[in-house]
C-alpha cells in the first residue's frame, strides 16, 4: 500500500498528475470510470486516492466513491479534484471525509505540497495499525500443571472457530493474556487485536470511543470497533460496562453493524468478540446490572481461567518466565531462584494471582544486590509465623494451644500446604516430607485430611472425623 490510484474521467488529465507524480518518485494507478476506480480499490488498498467529483459514463461520481472508500478503507486519504469546483463542493467533500480539495486547473506546486501532506497522513496512519497489530504483550503461555493443562486444550479448541468466547476468573489470573493467545493462534492473528477497557468508559464520551465520529472539522475518526474490524475486539471486564452502552453494543452483535457520532452511513464490521470478568454475570442479572440478552450473546464458549492457587506447581516457571522478561525489558539482573525461594512461593497466598506474582519478582528483582539466587528471606514472610534469629515466632491463636492440639493444627496446616503445593501429588508430597507414602497415608487419615481433585485442579480440605482418603 504505498501508491497512488489516480482517477479522472480525462485521459490527459489523469496521465498528466501521473507523469508529475513519477517525476517526484511515486507509484501510481489509473481509472477512468467509478467501476475501475473501485476495483483497483478493492483489489489492492492505495496510500492515497486522488478523485475527480464528476465522472462521466459512470454510475458513481465522485461524492460516491469517497463516501464508499471511507466507508470500507477509513485510512486512506483522499484528495478531490474538480474543474467546477465551488465552496458548496468543497465544503461536501470534506465533509465526507476528504482529506482536501483541490481546483483545476491546479497548480503543480500546490497539488505537490497537498499530495506530500497526504501520504505522510497516510503513512502514520499505517505506521500506527502496523503498532496496534504488533502489539506484543505476552501472549505467551506458561505452565505444566494439570488445571493450566485444562485451559489450553480448551483455548485451542476456540482458535480453530470464531465464536464468541467468555473468559472468566478472579482478577490477575491473565485473562487478557488467554485472549490474546486465541487471536495469536487463530486465523485472524494478522488482523488488530484491540481491547475496550469496560470499567474505565466515560458516559459521556463512550459512544465516539466505540463507534468514532464525523465532523467537519477533523473529519472521520474511527473508534475502537472500526478499528478491530477483521479481527478481534476484547471487551475487558465487561460486568463494568454502562447498562446504556450495553443495549449499543447488543445492537451491533445483533446487525454487525453501526453508525458514527455525526455520521449518516452505516459501517459494517467483521470482528470476533471476546471478554472477560472477574464476577459472576448470572447475579449481575439478577440485580439488573447487566443485561441478560447481551450475556447469551457474550457467552457463547465460558472459559474458566484458574486462580494461580490451582496451579501453583506453575509457580517457578512463571517466576524464571518473569526474570528473564524483566531482563529484556528493563535490564534487571538475570538471577536464579533458590529452593527454599521456590517452596516459599508455593506456599504462600496469592490474592493477586500471576499479577501479584509479577510484581513481587519486580519488586525483589529492583531491590536485591543483583548477585546469586532469590533467597526466601527476600520474599514476603507468612502470616502463620515469623522466623526470627534461628527461631520461629508463633501466631497468637497457635501458641495458645496445648501441645498436642497446636501439633496437630500444625501438621495438618503444613500438610494440606504441601499436598497443594505438589497438585495433589501423595508421592511427590512424601518424598519432600521426608516419610514413607503409606505412613503420609495413615498421618493424613489420622488428621482428617481429605485430598480431592476437581475441575483438573486438586483440592484438599479438612473434614473432622471422616475416614475416607484418596489421591
């Protein structure tokens, strides 16, 4: 996309402004008639059109064509070009989207300065969708564990469609990530990925942000939608998104087609939708706080993206996955993680999920002397107890119990840590204890403890006085 299409019903008209143009190193096309102009349009996008208002023998004048390439192709520039011209046309012409107007007979340094003035327009434009289609946040996906084993199968399933997919999952579980690796993998992963950030619409701008808007002043700016057309629009956190902009954007899933702010035409898209929330929809429904016509549309594929606690056998991949992008972003220094680091992290309560993981590593990677392996006594310390010169401080609702109570409060705690921290694994959770798989068994069933899988994440829980055990 780097010529100019050149159309004008004068044969001498058209040859001459392409003769001009060559002089001064451009490419150009030429059409003589509204079919031909459109047909080099359609097979191959220029970086600039140059279209004279009236055009003989032809079922479109020039009115016409800009409206149906602004419509289709919103960036590329047109110029107009009239030998009758009038401020009335001129005035039309921008109106629609013309990027300005030029009188023959022209002059051939000002029809320069405007072309010159256009295609850089049109160059930044096409530099700023070749950053949105590059936009390389992390699409990456780390883990081996069985619950991250589930998602992936179940991402893979939705690339190789173009249904509509609902992400759901606590905050910072990497929603956005997931969606991001549906679009990579898809047949649409050449095409914009382009996220609507749902909680941060202003009401009173939300409908120029979505859909653009038409003045005569700027002339036609595309919004979010107009931009995704062709690939993806990911809606986060939709169960933050105005009930008004609901019903609007029901409408356009519903016609796949809408109408600018200020504009008269209406703009068909071709998109994927996918979105995500970290609530549940089904009481925001009942509480009139989302629509429900618009949840069915939304909620065509539900994928549910497991809490870092369900995976936390992933937890020092994400972690090495983290100091090597901290690396390369920002220089930080490329340190190992220490065992007793690695136990740590997988012990303690992650609130944030990966989010909070991330930043922890920023944060130890920031203020660490850079030099050896992360060592637990750089991370967080657990609520549970603090250690302390060699010692272990104990919290005040343990230490107030009887010793035999206290140590069975404490193995059962520490137990059920590390069954969740091995996925649930008997054997891998004896070896590190240091016992035998059948005393675990025995010391488990003593204390009550019952391991469980569920959903591909394992589980395990107390239940007080039951005697069933399994793996």
């Amino acid at each position: 996309m780097s010529d100019i299409l050149i159309v004008d019903d004068e044969r001498d008209i058209r040859e001459l402004i392409s003769d001009i143009l060559e002089d001064e190193g451009y490419t150009t096309r030429l059409a003589g008639n509204s079919d031909q102009a459109m047909e080099e349009v359609s097979s191959d996008q220029p970086a600039l059109l140059i279209l004279d208002i009236w055009l003989k023998d032809s079922n479109m004048d020039g009115i016409d064509i800009l409206k149906v390439v602004k419509r289709d192709y919103p960036d590329v520039p047109v110029v107009i070009i009239s030998g009758h011209g009038n401020i009335e046309i001129a005035v039309a012409a921008i109106k629609q989207g013309a990027y300005d107007f030029i009188e023959k007979p022209f002059n051939i340094d000002q029809l320069l300065v405007v072309i010159r003035r256009a295609m850089e327009t049109s160059r930044l434009r096409r530099e700023n969708l070749e950053l949105k289609r590059q936009d390389t946040r992390p699409a990456e996906m780390i883990g081996e564990s069985a619950a991250f084993r589930t998602l992936i199968s179940q991402l893979d399933k939705v690339t190789k469609s173009n249904g509509r997919v609902m992400l759901t999952g606590p905050a910072g579980v990497g929603k956005e990530v997931a969606a991001r690796f549906v679009h990579t993998n898809s047949n649409r992963a050449s095409a914009p990925f382009v996220t609507v950030n749902c909680a941060g619409m202003e009401p009173d701008r939300v409908e120029e942000m979505l859909f653009g808007r038409e003045t005569p002043e700027r002339g036609i700016e595309p919004g979010l939608l107009e931009q995704a057309s062709g690939g993806v629009v990911y809606f986060d956190e939709v169960a933050d998104m105005p009930m008004a902009t609901q019903s609007k954007i029901l409408r356009v899933l519903v016609d796949q087609q809408f109408q600018r702010v200020g504009g008269n035409d209406k703009i068909r898209v071709d998109l994927r939708v996918i979105s995500s929330t970290n609530r549940d929809l089904e009481v925001e429904i009942a509480e009139e706080r989302f629509r429900q016509e618009l949840y069915h549309r939304l909620n065509v594929v539900p994928i549910s993206v497991p809490a870092l606690e369900e995976r936390r056998e992933d937890i020092p991949l994400l972690a090495s996955h983290f100091i090597e992008e901290f690396n390369q972003s920002q220089g930080l220094p490329k340190r190992a993680l220490s065992d007793e680091a690695v136990a740590l992290m997988q012990t303690m309560l992650w609130p944030g999920n990966v989010r909070q993981l991330k930043n922890l590593i920023e944060r130890v990677l920031i203020l660490g002397d850079g030099t050896g392996p992360i060592e637990s006594k750089e991370l967080p310390g657990e609520s549970g107890g603090v250690e302390e010169e060699g010692r272990v401080v104990l919290s005040g609702a343990l230490a107030t119990l009887p010793l035999r109570e206290a140590r069975e409060a404490f193995e059962r705690e520490y137990l059920l840590t590390q069954i969740n921290r091995f996925g649930g694994n008997i054997s891998r959770t004896a070896n590190f204890v240091g016992m035998e798989r059948s005393a675990l068994h025995r010391k488990l069933k003593s204390l009550g403890v019952v391991t469980s899988n569920k959903s591909g994440a394992r589980v395990a829980h107390v239940e007080p006085g039951e005697e069933e055990d399994s793996e």
